[in-house]
C-alpha cells in the first residue's frame, strides 16, 4: 500500500497525538511488527529501540531524564515512502536552550517501520539530562 505525501504527513500528526496522551495502543497500532528507532551516538538514550512497544520504552526513558514541558513541531513534509518534521524540546528549566531536531519516519504498507531523529547539536539534550539529574539528586 503506497501511502500518499498527505496521508504520511495526517499519519505522523496521529502517532504524535497518540503518543503525546499515552496511547500506547493505537500507536503500537500504527507500526510495523519489525519498528525500529534509532538515536544516535552520544545521546543519553542512544541506542535502537525494536517492536511495536519501542516508541512507549523510549517516551518514557526519555521523559525520565530530562524535564519537557513542550514539543514544539513546525512542519512535516513528505515524499515516496518518508516523511522529515521539523521539531524542538523545550525544557523546564528556562536557562536550557530548546533541543532541536527533525525525525525521519519511515513507511511501508500503511505503517511506520522506523524513526530516525537528527538533533542538531546532541550537547543541548545532554546538557537537559544533567540538570534533571542534578536536580533529583
């Protein structure tokens, strides 16, 4: 099933409302058996992240390292099999400058089969990371 550029960006919109008030379900719903995630070296959460729970594992490993208090998107375009949003974290701690990044999301047969972040400079999440966990210390 070929996805058109309007329904990959309708569908990212979903994942991210899905994901953004917990529904683990419909987003586990929304991906292929063999999803994949990926984040880069030198974030705190590198690593691949696999199966149709990965997104929920790393919402909340993420979340419990630093302290979002807003995701900010600004647009998604798409093409083919992809679709790229532009995005940033803004953390509560005002002195943190927002981490910013674009996902990459993946298609095949009506689902996503993997997201790939691109953050512009990996220091500012690291940077959020710390100060949470200087805070709960």
């Amino acid at each position: 099933m070929t996805m058109t550029a309007q329904e990959m960006i309708q569908f990212v919109d979903d994942l991210y409302a899905a994901t953004g008030v917990g529904d683990w379900d419909k987003a586990a719903a929304m991906l292929t058996d063999d999803f994949f995630v990926t984040e880069a070296p030198g974030l705190p959460m590198e690593g691949v992240y696999r199966g149709k729970n990965a997104l929920k594992e790393l919402f909340v490993k993420v979340m419990g390292m630093v302290d979002v208090v807003g995701l900010d998107r600004v647009e998604t375009t798409a093409g083919k099999n992809h679709a790229i949003t532009i995005l940033s974290f803004r953390f509560a701690d005002p002195a943190l400058a927002p981490a910013e990044l674009c996902e990459l999301f993946r298609f095949r047969d009506g689902k996503c089969c993997e997201i790939k972040p691109y953050y512009f400079d990996v220091s500012v999440f690291r940077a959020a990371a710390e100060a949470k966990a200087k805070a709960t210390a």
